[in-house]
C-alpha cells in the first residue's frame, strides 16, 4: 500500500508538468520510479510517433493493473490510452476508454492524489471532446477539472484549464467570454517561468485579442510568445505563434502587411516538421493569403504539397476544416484563372472526404458546414438540383443543432438556388430567414466563419445587398410596392449598423430615435433620402412629411457609379466647380436626386438627410450641381449613419461650454498645421465659456480630465486625424500620442459615470480619410457613433489654409443664433465662402459634413 501511495505521488506530479490538452496536445505519459518497462517504453514509442505500438503496450499494462487490482494505475493508463486513440483518431475507443477511467475513479477512496487523477482524466475527455466539436461538454468537464485544481492550489493547472476553456469559448464564437477568461489568468501567466504553458496562453490571449480587433496588441503579444518559445526551443510553438503571426498580420491595414504575413507562414512551414499538422496549417494560410492578393502562380505552386499532406490526415474536426479551408481557396483560383487542375470533381472529392470524416467524429457543425460548402459548389457548376439537395441536407442538421451562425448561410444558399430557378417568393422567404438571423446574431457576426477565415464583405453583406435586389425588383401593387420599401429600407439599415459593429468588433448602434417621426412630428421641412447601390442599378427610397416612401431608379452599373463618385472626388480635390461640363458634379446629381425635385418642391423641403450608402460617404452631398446651383445653395444637409439616431433635441444656446483641443507644431511626423492657433483663438472670442487646450497642453489625459470636470456641451479638436475602414487606423493626434478611436470613446464616455450632460457636438478640424481606403469614412461614422456625442462635424480631408479657420469661425458665429439649427449653421458657414471668390469653389467650402443630429 506505502508502494502505490508513493508511485501515485510522483504520477500526479508528472501529471501536473505534461498534460496540456488541446492546446499542447501533451500525452498524459509520466516517469515511474520502480515502473514497469510497458509504460516507459509505450512513453518512448508515442514521443517518436509509433503510437499504434504504443496503443498495444499499454493495453498490456492495463491488463495487468486489472489483475493486480491496481484500480488507481489502471485508470492513469486508460487516461494515456484515450489520448493515444485521439492521436490514431479512433474516437469510439477514445471515448471508452477515458469514460472507463473516470469509471473506476468514481469507485475510489477519494483524497487529494485521486482528486487530482481525476481532475487530469476530465482534461483528457475535454480534449476528445473539443477534438469532435463537443465545444460545450469540453467546456463543462475543463470548468469541473478547475474548480479541483482550485481546491489543490495548483497553479499551473489553473492556468493551463482557462486556457483550455477559453480554446472552446473562441471555437463557439465566444471571443469576448474567452478574453474576460484570459485576462483573469494573465497576471498569474507573466509570474511564470518561460515555459510551453505561458508561450501557448499568451498566443492564446493574442489569438482572442486578433478576433476582437485589437490587432496591435495582438501582435505584441504574439512576440512575446515567440520569444518565449525561441528561448526554450519549442519548435511546435514558435511554428504555431508563427502562424498567429500571419494570422493577425494579414489582416492590418498596412502596406507590408501581406507580405509580412507571407514571411510568417514561410517561416512556420520551414520549421514545422514535413507533413504535420501545423506545416499543412502554415501551407494552406499561406495559399489562401496568395490568392487573396491574386498571386496565382506563386499560389498554384503549393497546391501538389497542399494535396499529398491533406490525403493523410486522420478524421478530426481540425482535419474538417482544413479540407474546407482548402477546397474553398481551390474554388476561389478557379474562378479567377484557367486550370485544368485540380478539377471541380477534385474539389468535390475533398469536401466529400470531409464530410465523411465529420460524421466518423459525430461532429454535426463539421458536417453542416461541408454540405454547405459542396452544395456552393455545385451551384456554382450550375448543378441547381444537387445543390438545393445537398443544401437542404445541410441545413436539416444546422437546424437540429440550432447552428444560427451555419443556418444563415444556408437559407442565404437556399434563396441564391430558388432565384437561380425562377421562384421569386420562395427566394424572398429565404432570404427573410438569413436576415432574420443575422439580426439575432447581430453581436457575434464579427466572429462568424472565424475558422475559414470568410471576410465580412464575402459572407454577410450580401445577403442585405440581394436581398434588397429582390425586394425592390417584385412590385405587385401600391400595397405590396410599400411593403417592399419599408422593409428594403430597414435591411439596408441594419447593414450600416453591423458595418460598424465589424468596424469596432462590438455591438455598439442602439439608438431610439426613428427619423420617420422625427420628420412626420416634428421636422416637417425635412426628407430623408435613402440611396441603395445595386450591382445593376442605384436605387433610392424618398421619405417626404406625412406621405407614403417613393421609389426610384436609375440602371447604372455598380462600377459606373463607384468610378463616377471617385472622379468626383477626384474633380473636388483638382479644384474643379459644378459648372465644369468635364467634371461629375451634375452627372450624380442627376442620377440621385433629379427624379425628386418636383417632390422636394412641392413638400417645400428646406432640409435633406442622407442616409448614404457604401462609397457615397466618400463625397459631401453639398457639391452636387444641378446645373445651375450646388445643393448646399437649396437646401441644408446632414448625413445620419441609419434610421435612428440618439435623442434629436436642439442644441441649447444659452451658455454654451467649449472644450477646445489643438495641436499646431510638427509632430510624429505630421507637418505643423499653420491655423490652428487662430481657428481656436476666433471660437474662442465668440461664446462665453471656452477652455483651450494648446499643443503640450493637449494630452490623452489633459482631454479626459476635463470632460469628467466640466459639463461640456460641445468639444472642438482642431488636429490631424486619419478616418479608416480600419478601426486600428482610424486617430486623433494628440501631443503625447496618436489617439485611436477606442481610446477616443473612453475618454469622452467615461464622463457618463460623473457628469448627466450629454455632449452635444463633436467638431474634428483638419481631419481626413484615409487615401485610397474607399470604405474610410466607416472610421467617421464610427468616431460619430462611438463618441456618444448627438451630432458631429467632421472634414472630409485636410484644409491647412485659412479657409478652415474662416469655416468654422463662422460656423460658430451662426450656432450662437437663436433658431438656426446645426445644419443650417454649417450652410450659412460653407455658403459665406462659397459666395467669395477666392474660396467659391468646392474645396474649400465642402469639406465639413455634419453627422447625426441636425438640429
């Protein structure tokens, strides 16, 4: 008895050092002191990958711990023999065995050791669990394995099972639950030697950082991780921190970005021995990056490896994927060159493998998402009834599991198929359902199709698109024809809302306010006017006072209209005016607003909204000319990031509190802005109550202070800033540091908690969009959206003249006066300049828009 008392010491002491499943995959192998020769030499056999020898030897030990009655060694020894099955992928005998050993665990003596075994045994069930996509169940048996390693006081196991848990929280979506679970265990990881444990939990805490869109952090974390794992030369994780590398690299909006990337997973296959698991990983990211940026010869020159590795691949929910993973990347090369091989059937022949392999492990998510993906397949070989087959195979098995995350896709599959075939109302039915659904999983859409690393322009945003191409393009009659139009409006609203919940990776747009009423109630001079760009056609919907939505359109292509708005900014930044018949101010006002004139007038309309869609934001609406007259001459203008907004009330005039932040000198880089100093200095002699921040005294700090001090009505910053579709390149430059959007919404949200007021507008001076960035002034609706602020003022790109200064002194002047309203204070301003010569044409006048609320 002192002899099994003593052996299972030095067992749950090796146990604690080497089990780390899924993450490291170490075998629950242990060093015996007097042990039996099987269990050493099965150790030997499993480390060098001979694990069916392995499998027989500790059979035979089994075998003979049954014999003796050694109930306690016996079930160490199935734990072993389970995770040598998962590395053979036999997953009913995995699934015995461990479930045998937690058995006879259950039946003993229970103290500390056995707490512990047992505690190791739940680990091991976990990772066969998370192997076949049993995310939940994994997640349960690691939460019961803590709260005994809690109990035992045994840290590095504590910090291994977050690890594991957060592992299967990512794996389900959960991206925010699996941070919150890393973070209350990071403090407790740096205290740590450097070690495989602390390498794999940061690159975990990096990985979960990278799907919530803090990718700089990300990466910093990622070399730390690396550093580690150089230092104690883990070649498995410095190849798989590699591979996070790529991963998060590739997806930073910066010039080196890709090719860094590209460096990344060369570096990882290069170190990952042949033929494993992770080379195959680093092979097939590096193939799906190369033809993301269309370098096909490069790309093509993978596929043979690509292929040999992946025909061997054991059954197992990552073996799933990576054939999806690939067959995906194969279709999207086919479609964009000509190659004999592989073939569509090829391609076929890998999704079928997967499939079959999904339901060897039981893995019904797995399953579903390879029928998908082969009934994509044959609806692009124009295969329409074995698509619609497979299709619904498909999501028979999503809608058993309630998969909503599969189930969108699929009815979005469905609908493609019932139009393809002419059956417009079933195809309208379907796409209902994915809208539907998307909507329920508003808060999670940045997380979908993490796995197969699908865009959100890819997988999302046209389902909205199509399925407002189908409503629009059904009109039976006046009914039905408002109907249609109500509810096109509202799905394309609900794409500009998760637009920015992906732009910020959150769920951050739930304002109250619906404009409808707003211009039905209270606004009556006001239309709000809803253009929807359509690869055929630019649909707009007019919603004037009291009266039913009008619909029109103009069958323009896409293309024609996205290269139009282009050279329209273009033809406003070269200094060109409406009246230049070489220019594009008349042809999109013809397109977007000729066909209401004769409402507007009738509804003596005196104020537009706009509600614009995707690269419309790029261009002021206050350029376009109808020939005689810019729109800013007929009309005030505001833009609204959709059909809510927050709580619409005049700016109160009495009063008003500035808050003024400006930065003047040359700084990281960025050239000295000559005006800034008497931009400030104008505002400043206008209203009653200003304070000014100036150069060394514009910090991060200095601006939170005094938000949370004083009740500030509205905040002025006069300083270079970059609006992106990135949220990671979207700033404010203050003088300690470039302030990024995040950073920007704490700072001014934070006053909440202290201060009832509201800020009222936020103006950002000498701002602009990022070039060549055409979906940029995302990061401006999200600077508007996030600031919590009810209105702001924002320029389009930078005016370093006295222009700006000019502007937005005036812009002031006219917000003192009672009665006039925001927008209408930005026309008087911008009209002031247009009426002078040397500032009459749209450059200087039409580079600030309003955002939000307009009165």
């Amino acid at each position: 008895m002192k002899k099994i008392k003593h052996l299972s010491l030095i067992v749950l002491i090796s146990l604690i050092l080497t089990v780390l499943p899924p993450v490291l995959a170490t075998p629950l192998f242990v060093n015996y002191v007097q042990t039996e020769n099987l269990i050493e030499q099965s150790k030997k056999f499993y480390e060098i990958g001979r694990v069916e020898e392995a499998v027989e030897l500790l059979k035979q030990a089994i075998a003979k711990y049954q014999a003796n009655g050694d109930k306690l060694n016996q079930a160490i020894t199935l734990s072993n023999l389970s995770l040598a099955y998962q590395k053979l992928g036999q997953w009913q005998k995995a699934e015995k065995t461990i479930n045998n050993s937690l058995n006879l665990l259950e039946f003993l003596s229970k103290n500390n050791q056995v707490y512990q075994i047992y505690a190791q045994s739940l680990d091991v069930k976990g990772n066969l669990q998370f192997a076949q996509g049993e995310f939940e169940n994994a997640i349960k048996n690691w939460q019961d394995a803590y709260l005994i390693y809690s109990r035992l006081n045994l840290q590095p196991a504590l910090i291994q099972s977050r690890i594991n848990q957060a592992q299967a929280m990512q794996a389900l979506g959960l991206f925010i639950q699996a941070q919150n679970t890393l973070n209350s265990v990071q403090e407790s990881l740096e205290q740590q030697p450097d070690s495989i444990l602390k390498s794999v939990g940061l690159r975990s805490l990096a990985d979960v950082l990278r799907m919530v869109g803090n990718l700089n952090e990300s990466k910093q974390i990622l070399q730390q991780s690396l550093m580690i794992a150089s230092s104690i030369k883990a070649n498995q994780e410095i190849s798989e921190t590699l591979i996070s590398l790529g991963n998060t690299t590739r997806i930073q909006q910066e010039s080196k970005s890709k090719s860094l990337a590209i460096e990344f997973y060369q570096q990882a296959a290069k170190i990952a021995p042949l033929k494993s698991d992770l080379h195959l990983q680093a092979q097939l990211n590096l193939f799906s990056l190369l033809v993301e940026i269309r370098k096909f010869p490069d790309a093509q020159e993978l596929i043979p490896q690509i292929n040999r590795e992946i025909q061997h691949l054991l059954p197992s929910r990552k073996s799933v994927y990576k054939q999806i993973n690939f067959a995906k990347t194969l279709q999207k090369l086919k479609q964009n060159i000509s190659i004999q091989t592989p073939s569509w059937l090829d391609i076929a022949q890998i999704l079928s493998t997967a499939i079959q392999q999904a339901q060897t492990i039981k893995d019904k998510r797995a399953e579903s998402y390879a029928l998908g993906h082969l009934g994509e397949l044959y609806e692009q070989n124009k295969q329409i009834n074995e698509a619609q087959k497979v299709t619904q195979q498909a999501l028979m098995i999503a809608n058993y599991i309630n998969a909503k995350d599969i189930i969108y896709q699929l009815q979005w599959q469905t609908g493609r198929l019932y139009r393809q075939q002419g059956n417009i109302n079933q195809a309208i039915a379907s796409y209902h359902q994915a809208w539907q659904i998307l909507k329920y999983l508003r808060s999670d859409l940045v997380n979908i199709n993490s796995n197969l690393q699908f865009t959100f322009r890819e997988s999302i945003e046209p389902v909205y698109r199509q399925y407002v191409d189908l409503l629009l393009q059904t009109v039976e009659n006046n009914q039905q024809n408002q109907q249609n139009l109500i509810i096109a409006r509202e799905v394309i609203e609900s794409l500009q809302i998760v637009e920015i919940d992906n732009f910020f990776r959150s769920a951050c747009f739930d304002n109250k306010i619906v404009l409808d009423d707003v211009v039905d109630q209270q606004n009556l001079n006001t239309a709000i006017i809803y253009p929807i760009i359509l690869p055929d056609r630019l649909e707009i919907i007019l919603k004037l006072p009291h009266s039913p939505l009008i619909h029109y359109a103009t069958y323009i292509s896409q293309t024609e209209v996205e290269v139009t708005i282009n050279k329209l900014r273009t033809d406003i930044e070269e200094r060109k005016i409406g009246a230049d018949n070489q220019a594009h101010f008349q042809k999109l006002y013809t397109w977007l607003l000729q066909p209401a004139d004769k409402y507007l007038q009738n509804h003596k309309i005196n104020n537009l909204v706009f509600v614009l869609d995707g690269s419309l934001r790029n261009i002021p609406p206050a350029t376009l000319y109808d020939g005689k007259q810019y729109l800013i001459e007929k009309y005030s203008i505001a833009i609204s990031p959709g059909l809510q907004l927050y709580e619409l009330k005049a700016l109160p005039k009495h009063n008003l509190n500035i808050l003024m932040a400006g930065l003047s000198q040359e700084r990281f880089n960025f050239p000295k802005l000559n005006y800034v100093e008497q931009e400030l200095q104008q505002i400043n002699s206008q209203v009653t109550n200003a304070k000014i921040l100036l150069n060394q005294e514009f910090t991060s700090n200095a601006v939170e202070k005094q938000v949370n001090q004083q009740p500030f009505s509205i905040v002025h910053f006069a300083t270079h800033g970059q609006f992106s579709s990135s949220s990671e390149q979207t700033f404010l430059l203050a003088y300690d540091q470039p302030i990024k959007i995040n950073q920007l919404s704490q700072l001014l949200r934070n006053r909440e908690e202290n201060r009832p007021e509201a800020i009222e507008l936020l103006v950002l001076s000498a701002c602009e969009t990022a070039t060549g960035d055409r979906r940029a002034t995302l990061g401006l609706a999200g600077v508007a959206i996030q600031a919590g602020a009810r209105s702001t003022v924002a320029s389009l790109w930078t005016l370093n003249d006295a222009s700006t200064a000019e502007l937005i002194s005036q812009f002031y002047q006219e917000l003192t006066k009672s009665h006039i309203t925001k927008s209408q204070a930005l026309r008087n301003a911008q009209l002031s300049l247009l009426k002078q010569e040397e500032y009459s044409i749209p450059y200087f006048w039409s580079s600030y828009i309003l955002v939000g609320n307009w009165l």
